[in-house]
C-alpha cells in the first residue's frame, strides 16, 4: 500500500509541475484521505445521514466558468449540491479566512467536487462556519447550499 501511495504522490508530482498550483489542492486532499483511511477514521458514508425533509436551501449560486462565491454562513451539518452543465466541474471549500485546512480527524472538504463531464452531485459537511466557494468549471452550473432547519 506504501509503495502505492508513494508512485500516485510522484505522478500527481508530476502533474502538478504540468499543470500548476491548482492540483495541489486534489492531491493534499487524496494524501490527507489515504492517511485517515489507515487511521480508522469515521468517513461520510458512516455518519447520520440527513433527513431530506429537514434540509432547507440557505444560498444559491448559478454561473458559467471560473467564479468565486459570496461568502456565507452555515450551521453544523450541511451539503453542498449540485448540478454542472458542461465538461469540467470542479468546487474548492475555503473558510472566511481563505484557509483549506481539514481539522485533524474530519474527512478532508477542501475539493467536494472534482466532475467531468455534466452531472448532479453532493457533498456532506460536517462542520459549520462562514466558507466562500471557488468555482472551476467549462459550462454552466448552479449550486445550493442546504443545511438542517
């Protein structure tokens, strides 16, 4: 496993060199997954799920391209859904701050979208706070922001 984990580092090196500063971002969130893999540490899948009928939207974005959110403000226990148009789609989760950082033992939330080609998706968070989105897409999009009421 640790001689797999090293070649995908090397390769995503490798990338990274290719393409610039942005896969940084995928690949700190892959390493920081593996590392909790090997620690036992609660995944997504494994916490409660939320009830559908106690989520309300909070925010909405819609756009086309690369743009980056106003900043908003959630509770504990939140999802971000969405729903992409075009080839690339790509979400980047950063605090007020503009800090990526995942709490030791939380599931990394730096990247919850990483999608080509058009599509529907959503992640789960955990933790609450004020966060602004970065968005890197080829198409159109629209993004909500749902919490527990």
């Amino acid at each position: 496993m640790d001689a797999i984990v090293k070649v995908l580092a090397i390769v995503a090196l490798g990338i990274l060199i290719l393409m610039g500063g942005t896969c940084l971002l995928a690949i700190g969130g892959f390493m920081a997954g593996v590392d909790e893999a090997r620690q036992g540490v609660q995944t997504n899948e494994e916490r409660e799920p939320f009830d559908p009928d106690e989520l309300v939207v909070v925010q909405t974005f819609t756009g086309s391209g690369g743009q980056t959110t106003r900043p908003f403000t959630v509770s504990d226990r939140w999802e971000i859904e969405w729903d992409a148009r075009g080839d690339i789609f790509q979400l980047y989760l950063y605090d007020a701050d503009g800090g990526m950082e995942t709490p030791m033992g939380e599931v990394p939330r730096g990247v919850p979208a990483n999608q080509m080609g058009p599509g529907t998706g959503s992640s789960y968070q955990s933790r609450g706070g004020s966060y602004y989105l970065q968005v890197n897409a080829m198409g159109d999009w629209k993004i909500d922001i749902l919490a527990a009421e």
